[in-house]
C-alpha cells in the first residue's frame, strides 16, 4: 500500500497517515509512507507521482512487459521491436501475447514509455 500525505493538509491530520502505516506494518500489509512536504490536501504533485510510478514498477512490474529488448528502460528500441514484427507478426513485437502485433501493442509501449524496470535482464 502507497500512502502519501501532504506536509500542509488541513484536512485530513498528518498522524491519520501515520496511524495507516504503522497498522499496516502491525498486519503485514508492506506499505510506504510518503510525506510531501509543501503540500496540501489535493494535488501532491511530482513527488508523489513518482512515487507512484516507482511503487508500481517494484511492486507490480509495471512497463515491464514492454521492455522487448531487456534494457531495463521502455524505450525506441522497444517501439523498433514492435515496428519491426508488424508485418509478420514476429513474437517479439507481441508485447501483449494475443498472437497479433498491432496497434494494442504499440499502445502499451507507449504507455510504459520511459519506464525504469530495475535491472536489466540480459
């Protein structure tokens, strides 16, 4: 569980964030406790989106499946994979496994695009 909390929310007490972590470590839900300093409410900004994006990627692998060529990072060699098997439906361009290489797959690459995947695997 990601909980992120802005320094300055005026609604919602910093310590009810607090509260959250600690049960969820009493449970042994694994969780991350962000504090945005500078922050209200609303709208924590560019900490916590990365934040977010970095919580995906080590917890769910996020983009991953869009790193054809094992670099670590969604890249345009990624999209040149896919390019490349478009015609002949090459298994490496199918970055959704249905067998296809199209525009699903173009997509998904792109929406991973400049994601970190931890180490690379080659």
């Amino acid at each position: 569980m990601l909980i992120a909390h802005g320094a300055m929310d005026r609604a919602v007490p910093q310590a009810q964030s607090e509260r959250l972590a600690a049960a969820c470590d009493m449970a042994g839900v694994p969780n991350q406790l962000i504090i945005v300093p500078d922050a209200g409410h609303e709208n924590l900004g560019g900490m916590a989106n990365q934040a977010t994006v970095d919580f995906f990627m080590t917890h769910f692998g996020m983009g991953c499946s869009s790193d054809l060529d094992r670099d670590g990072e969604v890249n345009f060699a990624d999209l040149n994979i896919v390019l490349a098997a478009w015609d002949d439906n090459a298994p490496q361009g199918d970055v959704n496994a249905d067998g296809n290489v199209d525009f699903n797959d173009f997509n998904q690459v792109l929406s991973a695009w400049e994601m970190a995947c931890g180490e690379a695997s080659k």
